[in-house]
C-alpha cells in the first residue's frame, strides 16, 4: 500500500498493511545529527496528513491586511515584534518577544494580544461578514504535490478557539459568561459564514476530497471550559460546520490537547471524523483502549506516544518500545488508528540539544514500529 492507501484504509475502519505512522521533521532541524534518517522515513514510509492552501480565513473571517515591525532588538537577548491586521472594521495590534537563540523560531511570548478589551471584541463580533474565497487551483496543485505520500488537509476556522488564542484569555473566558449576548451573535455570524463558504464550494473538480483541520477544541475542554459550557457554546455551531463539511464529502479532523478522554463522545456526535493527539496521563485523560472501545468505530484516533517526556532528565529513550508496541496493540486492531508523537513535528526544542534527542526519540520509535510489524 501507498502512504494514501494505509491512511485511506485506517480510516474505513479496516486494517491496512501496516499501521500509519505520522513523521515529519521540524524544517528547523535540518542538518542536525539524525535528521537525514528522519526525512528518508518521512519521504517513503511515513503516512502523514500534509497541509495544502485552501480557504483564505483572513483575520478570523475578516478581510485583512498583515503587516509587522520590529519594536526592539537587544542583541544576544530578545527581540520585539509589533504585529497588525487591517481590517474593516479597524486594526488589529499584536506584540510578541522573541528570544536569540531559541531552537524553535515558532515558540515565542504573547506581550498583547490581538483582542484586548470588549471594544476589539465587539468591533469583531459586529463586522459584516461574506463568504470567504476558495483557492481552487492552489488546492488541487497542493494535492498533486502530496501524491501518494499522504493525505491532503487544509484549514478550517474555529470561531471560537480562535477567539480564545488570539484574545487576552483572562477576558475572552470572562465574556463567556458576562457578554454571552455578544458571544452568541459572534458565534451564529461565523457560523453561518463557514456554513455558506463550504456549501459555496461543493466537492466538484477537486482532485482529492477534503480533510479539514482545526487546531483549537484544547481550549474549551477543562480546565478552561466545563461540559455545560461546551454543550452551549461548542457543540451547536460545530455540529453545523462538521454537517457542511459532510455535504461536500469532507471530513474534519481535530487536534485537540489535554484531557480530551471525557469528551470524545461528544466530539462524535457532533460529527467529528478524527481527533489527535490523545494524551495519556499524566499529560492528558485519554486510555487507547478504552478510547477504541468507545469512539473507535466512529473517528480515527491518532498519536498517544508523549513526546513532551522526550526532554525530561529521567526519560529513557529505551522504555519508548515498549510504549509504541502498547500503542500498537491497542489501536491497530480493526484500523482506525495512526501512530505519532503528542507533540510537535521532529526536531523541536528550545535548545540544539534538546532537537537533537528529539530526533533520537523517533528514531527509536521508528525502529520500534518496524520490529512490531
């Protein structure tokens, strides 16, 4: 089988030749001891979900022009970056600190978020919104790239997530409960924009159906938001947005951090296709076999090897065998699984060090996976 194929089959529920596995080096970690091997892997036995354009969502819905200065530059310390999305209905002002030197460009510091106070939330919340533009040519270029490779996947706006990561949080989950007027007519607004934007595509002339991800459910599960609070404000819009999805042969595929284990039933009903990255404790609630039994014929389950012990001083690279043949043996039988780490791509850290034993870890897994088949 194709890296298509094995990911294809899981998805059916059926067992494929051998059990998917996601791989993918961190761009970063080029170069590094190691990284060769992992890019062979990624490049002719791995079976990963790989990112092609899609939906332009702008700055969440809006149409908007991006631009960015630096503010400060301490040499050998930080640097600031001031950051603005035009829009509308007004801009947008983001600051964030960036420190020399970190191995992972993409892990810097919020000083100002986007939305700070009600004012920014209400000029978002009111804005006229249209259906947002479908780069159909990009698409189908971006699946002639992936192949068989893998499967393709594009982007899906989470209005609410969204809000939540781009907003100062101590704000964004007060208005859930003392602006949920505005919430409500935020979230009936964006949702009706996605709804129109997915109908307004359909499913012709694309080469490969949709996969959507979103990257946002993390932050409305405990400890941040209860079930009473999901099942009012989560559950509705997105059993809207999954049953569009569905009208044009799509399927939604969520990464979701955390203690996800007491929700994935609800994650099914509300028509969700596939959820990652399935912590175990103690970094999340979730037990693979328990997981299979309840949702395991309803979504493809996916990850469950906590790649955030790889940098612990007393993790040893040797017990990750027998953590990957667990794995294995609770989620390969009947499909519906794909192996990979909880965390990033491979190769990401805060030090060269720490990318290099990063790189290590897979390594091993890799060999494990091979020797479990």
């Amino acid at each position: 089988m194709t890296a298509k194929e094995r990911l294809r089959t899981a998805w059916r529920f059926a067992e494929p030749d051998r059990v998917p596995i996601e791989m993918q080096l961190y761009p970063p970690a080029r170069g590094l001891p190691g990284a060769d091997e992992i890019v062979a892997f990624q490049e002719s036995e791995a079976s990963n979900f790989c990112h092609v354009p899609g939906f332009d969502w702008g700055f969440m819905g809006l149409d908007a022009v991006y631009d960015e200065e630096v503010i400060e530059d301490v040499p050998g310390a930080f640097r600031r970056i001031r950051r603005r999305q035009r829009t509308a209905v007004g801009a947008f002002t983001a600051v964030t600190k960036h420190f020399h030197g970190d191995g992972d460009p993409n892990d810097y510091h919020w000083e100002k978020r986007y939305i700070e106070t009600l004012e920014d939330f209400t000029r978002l919340a009111t804005a006229k919104r249209q259906i947002r533009p479908f780069d159909r040519e990009a698409y189908n270029r971006g699946c002639r790239d992936v192949g068989e490779r893998g499967l393709p996947c594009t982007g899906l706006f989470h209005p609410l997530g969204t809000l939540v990561r781009n907003s100062n949080m101590a704000e964004a989950y007060a208005w859930l409960l003392t602006e949920e007027g505005l919430v409500l007519r935020y979230l009936e607004a964006c949702t009706e924009q996605i709804v129109a934007s997915l109908l307004a595509v359909g499913g012709s002339a694309l080469d490969d159906p949709f996969v959507f991800m979103t990257y946002a459910l993390e932050m409305l599960i405990p400890p941040w938001l209860g079930m009473a609070h999901f099942d009012r404000l989560v559950f509705p819009c997105d059993r809207r947005v999954n049953d569009a999805v569905h009208a044009v042969g799509g399927r939604h595929r969520a990464h979701c951090h955390g203690n996800s284990g007491a929700y994935l039933e609800r994650f099914a009903d509300m028509g969700i296709d596939g959820v990652e990255p399935l912590e175990p404790p103690p970094y999340g609630d979730n037990d693979l076999a328990d997981a299979k039994r309840r949702v395991g014929r309803r979504m493809l389950l996916s990850g469950n090897i906590p790649s955030q012990a790889f940098h612990l001083s007393d993790f040893k690279i040797a017990s990750l065998r027998d953590l990957v043949w667990r794995a294995l043996d609770q989620g390969a039988p009947g499909g519906g699984f794909t192996l990979h780490t909880t965390g990033g791509a491979v190769g990401n850290g805060k030090t060269r060090e720490q990318c290099i034993r990063c790189i290590d870890c897979n390594r091993t897994i890799i060999d494990a996976w091979r020797a479990w088949h």
